[in-house]
C-alpha cells in the first residue's frame, strides 16, 4: 500500500502554544499568542503586501501586541520565545485569558474571532 501525500507534507509542527509570550525577530516587539493557524491564511494580496514574506506553509501565530492596541498575525519561523517573565500589556488580555501562571497566559472559551489579515 502506498502512503498518501498528507502523511509526508503535514509541515512544521507549531514551537509555540496558544498563551506563549513570544518576541518578533526583525521589530523585536514583545506578545502574547491568542489564536494560530497550521498554515498561512491571509489573503494572497495581505501575503504580498507582508515585508517580510516568511514562507506560508509553517504555523502562523495571531499575537497580542504589549503596549498597544492590535494584534498581528505572524510566521514561525519570524518568532522566538520570550523569558522575560513580564507580562503583557494589552486592552484584550483579559478578555481571552482567565490568569497569568508561571510564564504563560491561560486561555479562556472566549473565540478569537479576528480571521486571518484580508487585503
């Protein structure tokens, strides 16, 4: 019997888990992941549009940024995780994570219903 294809291209499996702080490599902003997707979702003119192109076929993170307002929605491979210990500053944390314990936020029912960037 012959294995099918979606055994062998799952791709990368996610480093980081939803409640991760985490740090951008390039802007080196500092964030919480509330929401993420196996795959790169936005639109192909967000993609385009996107400086960085990371590669779309690796987890992609929606991350609450500390100190402002907005989420942003970023790549694996543009991530690292954040040992800072501090936490994050941002008007949507309590209202998708219930505590912060340890080095992470615990997530709570509330859906992220913010999709992938469309543009």
């Amino acid at each position: 019997m012959i294995a099918p294809r979606e055994i062998f291209n799952k791709g990368p499996k996610p480093r980081f888990a939803v409640g991760q702080l985490v740090r951008h490599v390039r802007y080196g902003y500092r964030g919480v992941i509330v929401a993420l997707d196996k795959t790169c979702q936005a639109s192909d003119g967000w993609y385009q549009n996107n400086q960085t192109k990371p590669e779309r076929k690796q987890p992609w993170y929606h991350v609450l940024v500390d100190g402002v307002g907005y989420s942003t929605y970023a790549a694996q491979s543009n991530l690292v995780a954040d040992d800072s210990g501090g936490c994050i500053m941002h008007p949507w944390v309590e209202e998708y994570f219930s505590s912060f314990e340890g080095d992470r936020y615990v997530r709570n029912d509330q859906a992220w219903p913010h999709g992938p960037p469309q543009a």
